[in-house]
C-alpha cells in the first residue's frame, strides 16, 4: 500500500527529525491497526467496570449498600501492600471524601473506557489506563481465592495499554477524523494524545516501545513474586486468603466491667468469612484455673453477653448469627462481652 493511498484515509505523510528517518505515516496507520483488538478490549474492560455502578448494579456507589464499593476495598485491605492499607483504612473513615473518591474513580474508568473504544485522545487514555492498571493491581493484585484473578486482570491491562499508547488507533477510531483534517499535521504534540506520527524518529520510537515493553515485563513479574512468591518456588500467596485470621488486640476491662478486645480479620478469603462458635476467656494456661467465662454460639446471641461495635459498618462486619458470629475479611470490630459476677475484680486479663 503506498503512501498517496493511505492519505485516502486521512493519514498525514511521515515527518523528517534531523538525519534521522521518521516513521512512515503508513506504519502509525497499520500499528494502530493492529492494536485494535488491545483497544477494543481494554475499552470494555474499563466501561464494564464503570456501567456496572453507574447503570446495572447502582448500589456499588450506594453508600447505604452492604454492595457498595468500599466493601471491596474493606476486603482489600489487608492485603495492601506498602503500608497503603492505613490509607485505605483513613478513606474508609471519611463518607463524604470516601464517596467522591468512588464517583471520581468511576467516572475516570467510564472514560478512559469510552475513549479507547472509540478511538478518540487514544494515547491519553491509554497513559491514564496505566494508572489505573497499577492502582488495581497495588489494591487488589494479591487477591482472588481459587485463581489470581485480579494480579491477572492489572497485569494484562497495564500492557495492553502499553501497546495502545505506542500504536495509538488506526483508521476505525475518531482519531482519524483529526488527522484527515490536519489538525495533528499543524499541531503535531496532538500526536502525544491522540494518533497517529509521533514527531520522534525510528530509533526513538523503538526506545519508547522497549521501555514500555521492559516496564511492563517488571511491573507483572514484580508484583507476581512480591504477592506469591512464586519466581524460583511454588506459590506462596503474602496474605493467606483461604484460611481465616482474627487478629486480637486492646483487651482490657471498661469502666462498666465489660471485657472490650478489637479484632482485625486480617486474612481469608473475601467470598466467605470467619465463623466464631465459642468465646472463651481462660487464664494463663500455668494457673490451672477455670475460664472466666466460655460462651457458646447460643450464649453469644445474647445482646446481653456480647454487643460488637462495627468499625466499618454496614460493608464488612461482625454480626451474629443463628450459629455463629460471622466476620468478614477486613472487618474491624470492637467486641464487649459481659464478665460474671465478681470476676473484673480479679485482675485483668
């Protein structure tokens, strides 16, 4: 296909830097081309995110839900790595700025996704895809129970984006529209964000296609051996995310004689939960005394026995059951159970 013939379509002629040979207008074309099935694809991916809260599944931005978006992120956060989870946990601590934060996120991914599927700002979109490639993979990389489903999705989107912001789009894209009409030829940093000749040369463009190459190959293998452990030995998930943990902390007697422990599910799987069936509080085991008290699942359906006060209630919580107190992965629960007579002045415990 010679060049007269790609300008049917809009493709402005190949620009000149210095001695070096610029790439041919004809090669953008087709390079755009061929990522078409990476920007289709992407583009859903990041649409399907956003039509999902903002047209069929409402309340992920319901902050009155039990389905809403920060009960994904309360599951995510024990896992968070860098100490990011105490950023999360403070987001979760702040409705209003929590709520801006989930509209805007979604509202980006509704862009970024429409724009890619369209072709228009492709390589803007593809840049700010990137980002939110990593943001997933940074808060949700470590998860998926029985596949690594989300390191899966955040590694393929990184790249895949990669691609598109080195190709940029080809003649399905409204792009073109801008190239057919000179704007890219007369501004050529359009080229930047949208398509088509990049004002760099051959070699350049190879630099540029290598880095996001070699970054993207580092980005997936780092974050595969940071959260699995799996480079040179088998999988070795970070964070346990089939067997449930409760982490117990600040135990103390209140002021009304109650027994007040904090508990942190800080492991498990996020389709499930933490069953606790019994309740016990025994004393140093070289004492040989009995249990303060030991509370059965019956006894613990007791307002009376046991109140918890959810931290992050009404997303992941600690709440009673017929059989058992069921705690959700990521939930933080201030739990206060009634002592027997005489026993709060026996000591701490």
């Amino acid at each position: 296909m010679t060049i007269e013939s790609i300008a049917k379509f809009g493709v402005a002629p190949g620009r000149m830097q210095g001695d070096d040979r610029a790439v041919s207008a004809s090669a953008w074309w087709l390079m755009g081309a061929a990522a078409l099935a990476s920007r289709l694809v992407l583009g859903w991916i990041y649409w399907g995110g956003a039509s999902r809260r903002f047209i069929y599944a409402v309340k992920k931005i319901n902050p009155e839900s039990p389905g809403y978006l920060a009960n994904k992120l309360v599951h995510a956060a024990p896992g968070i790595p860098f100490g990011l989870d105490g950023v999360v946990h403070w987001f979760l601590g702040q409705p209003l700025l929590l709520q801006v934060a989930v509209i805007g996120f979604s509202l980006v991914e509704l862009v970024v996704g429409v724009g890619l599927i369209i072709g228009f700002a492709t390589r803007l979109w593809s840049l700010i895809g990137l980002g939110l490639a990593a943001f997933l993979m940074i808060i949700f990389g470590w998860m998926g129970t029985t596949c690594l489903d989300e390191w899966t999705m955040a590694a393929s989107g990184f790249a895949m984006a990669a691609v598109t912001l080195v190709a940029g789009s080809g003649p399905y894209s409204v792009d073109q529209l801008l190239i057919r009409s000179g704007a890219v030829e007369r501004r050529p940093w359009l080229a930047w964000l949208t398509s088509g000749s990049l004002p760099i040369s051959e070699g350049a463009t190879i630099k540029l296609a290598t880095v996001l190459g070699v970054l993207s190959i580092a980005f997936t293998v780092f974050f595969y051996g940071y959260n699995f452990h799996a480079l040179y030995s088998p999988l070795h998930k970070r964070v346990d995310n089939l067997h449930p943990h409760a982490q117990l902390t600040n135990a103390g007697v209140a002021a009304d004689g109650r027994l007040v422990v904090h508990t942190y599910i800080n492991a498990g799987p996020d389709t499930q939960g933490l069953y606790i069936v019994r309740a016990t509080l025994a004393p140093k085991a070289a004492t040989g005394a009995k249990p303060v008290f030991d509370y059965d699942a019956a006894a613990l359906k007791n307002k009376e026995t046991l109140k918890i006060a959810n931290r992050f209630a009404p997303w992941s919580t600690c709440k009673t059951l017929a059989y058992a107190v069921r705690c959700q992965l990521g939930s933080q629960a201030t739990w206060s159970f009634a002592m027997p007579a005489g026993a709060a002045s026996s000591g701490s415990p």
